[in-house]
C-alpha cells in the first residue's frame, strides 16, 4: 500500500517573511555580497516649507465650560396651593415680575382681621391723646396705649408681607431654565419652584499655569470656539483673575466674559476652547510647527540642503561592471535617481519664541527662505538623501 505523505502550509505572516528575505539574500548576491553603498540608496519622499517672516502671536489657550455669572433658585416664602403659572421654561423674565400666583385666601383674611384691631387702637389712642392733654389721663396709661397700637402696626405690616409672599416674583432678570412644580401642587414654605438664569453675561473659568501669572491680565481680549458651534467664533474679555495659586494644581484662576449682544447663540454648559492672545509680533521669522522636533530639551528641524556629489567608482569597479548578464541584473537592482540636484536633509538645533497653532517663530538656527520638512521628517536622519514632493509654503 502506497504511503501518504503530509502536507504542511505556513502561515501567511510566514510566508510573506519568507520573501522577504529571499529577496534580501538575491539582492545581496547580485551586489556580490558587500554592504549596500550610500550612493545606491534611494531618496525618501518628503514635502517641505520654507522659512518666512509674517506676524504670530504669544497666546495660552485652554479649555472651560460656560456658566452664567448670575442664577437663582426661586423658592416659595410661604406655604399654599399653587393656583397660577404665569411663565415657563425658556421665558424671559425681569427682576420683580410675577412668575406664579399661590391661594391667597387665607393670608388675605389674616391681614383684614389684624388691620381692623388696627383701626381700633387708632381710634383709642387719639381718645386718649386728647385726655391726655386735659391731664384726665395718666402718663403710664397713654403710653400703653401708644405702645399697643406700635405692636399692632407692625402686626399689619408682617400680615401684609405675608400676603404679598403669595405672589412669587423674579428675584433677577433672566431665563427660566428650570420649572419644577405644576399648577395645583401644595406648597410647602422654602420650595424650589423655578431655576432662572441670567445668560447675560457668560463665563468662562480657565485653571491657568502659574508661569503665565505675570503675562494674562485683566481686560485682554480673548476668542472661543465651543464644539456645538464650530464654525463660529466668539469675542470676549478677561474680567478678573484670581491673586491665589493652587497648590496642589499650581494653577489660578482666570475668568473670562462672554457678553450676549442678541445674536450670540451661547448657553450654560456649552465647552469651550479659549485662547487669550496677549503679545504680537509683526514681523518673526516662523516656519509650520509640524517642522519641528523637540527631544531632550532641544528644538531642532531637518533643512533640505544641496548634498555632496557621490564619490567615483574606482577603476577596478567599472572595469568590473563591463558586460555580462550580472551586471545587466545589477543594474536593474540599482534604484534609479530622480533627475536634478542631490539633496540631503540636516539636522538643525533652532531657537524658538512664540508659537499659535499653526507657526512657531525661530529665533536662531534658520534664515529666511530655508526649507524645512514638514512631511515625512520621523523617517529622515542627518544625512539622509531626500526628494521633495510638494511645496506646501
């Protein structure tokens, strides 16, 4: 009986390792086994920038959440049946407008019993000031008299505040953003029954660093981009700054005012991203921050410069490469050279001053008109032979 042999298939990863370094092994066969020279290595693609003097700005920019400068909880000062809402959420109020109406009949009863007792005192005292003057009364009973009738006046007046307590007012101008009781509800003494909100002015708190204590001052301008309106900006001021660090953050804090002009769709609890511009200069040397690259504490940036001619075969070499199939092979194998200049990336240490969010200004290390690589810079070293793509400055 014939036997029957296994078959065993790699794993795909397998196999593609496998080429791989099949290829790597022909390839080295066909340069005949010597190390690959630097002329014989192919020019990375990269995309460039030149160096060119514009304005930047110094700016800090963080991140908050809008709140309003003003809001109140509306609590009821005395207790009844809630008879009438006057307004709802999203209602504009005015500071002392009538929101709700509780029952007043009991409070209305109170303060007409207490003002009739009043009256009468009245009465009784102007009885007693005139015998009084005809000595037909005694000092001591005047003065209870008048004293009665003091006790009395003040009874009215609480009696009449506790009638007008059945009329809830605004106690600021603002929104409702909240109501929460329902006509009919028992009210009990010190219910929250709305929530307003003053939407004008906004703020926007930021916890800055303590090294920017001596560069944000109040009265800066600020703008904000909040994410549920992206294609606006918004133009506010710092309004205040707060003269004590955190020491557990190492942060203060800075507040921000947004006023509401009527056309400026902010609200409570939007985020928000904010940047203070506090310095400019007209006229800084600045190259794209994706030209940058900062390791151990140095800022530096890779320069496309001219490189060096490729040293000349010597003689034995092109004797060698004369003729025959190899050679034809080894030619094929060579990585063919763009046409032009060589050039070769260097890599610079620079100086930087300010930076936005698109520049950075150097401020030595580069000249005007150097071209920096803004794409394809982790895959270069100093030295490495680069061809340029595109100009995106």
């Amino acid at each position: 009986m014939p036997s029957r042999q296994a078959t065993y298939r790699l794993p795909s990863h397998a196999r593609h390792a496998a080429v791989w370094l099949l290829l790597i092994a022909l390839g080295g066969c066909q340069r005949g086994g010597g190390p690959e020279k630097k002329d014989d290595v192919a020019s990375i693609p990269v995309e460039v920038a030149s160096a060119s003097v514009k304005p930047i700005d110094a700016s800090y920019s963080g991140t908050a959440t809008l709140e309003a400068d003003r809001e109140a909880d509306v609590v009821a000062k005395t207790s009844g049946v809630l008879l009438k809402l006057l307004v709802e959420e999203g209602s504009v109020v005015k500071q002392g407008q009538v929101l709700a109406r509780l029952d007043d009949a009991g409070p209305r009863l109170q303060a007409a019993k207490v003002e009739a007792t009043l009256r009468k005192l009245e009465a009784d005292y102007r009885r007693a000031d005139e015998m009084f003057a005809k000595k037909l009364l005694s000092l001591e009973e005047h003065d209870k008299i008048r004293f009665d009738l003091d006790n009395h006046r003040a009874a009215y007046d609480l009696a009449r505040l506790e009638l007008s307590y059945t009329s809830v007012v605004a106690p600021i101008d603002g929104v409702i953003g909240k109501r929460m009781v329902k006509e009919g509800n028992l009210i009990q003494l010190n219910q929250a029954l709305f929530h307003i909100v003053d939407l004008d002015p906004l703020l926007g708190v930021l916890n800055v660093p303590e090294r920017e204590l001596n560069t944000l001052k109040a009265g800066q301008p600020v703008s904000m981009v909040v994410d549920a309106l992206p294609a606006q900006t918004f133009q506010g001021v710092i309004d205040r700054i707060s003269p004590v660090i955190d020491s557990a953050s190492g942060t203060f804090r800075v507040t921000s005012r947004f006023a509401a002009d009527g056309l400026q769709p902010l609200k409570p609890g939007m985020f928000g991203r904010i940047e203070v511009v506090y310095d400019r200069k007209q006229d800084a040397l600045t190259v794209p921050r994706a030209a940058l690259i900062e390791e151990d504490g140095q800022a530096a940036v890779f320069v496309v410069v001219d490189a060096p001619p490729p040293a000349a075969k010597p003689d034995a070499e092109k004797e060698k490469t004369k003729g025959g199939g190899g050679d034809a092979v080894a030619a094929a194998a060579k990585p063919e050279q763009p046409a032009g200049p060589r050039l070769q990336a260097q890599r610079r240490v620079v100086g930087i001053g300010y930076s936005d969010s698109e520049n950075v200004e150097i401020r030595d290390g580069l000249k005007a008109g150097d071209r920096v690589i803004t794409v394809g810079r982790t895959a270069v070293r100093d030295g490495t032979l680069v061809q340029i793509l595109e100009s995106t400055k």
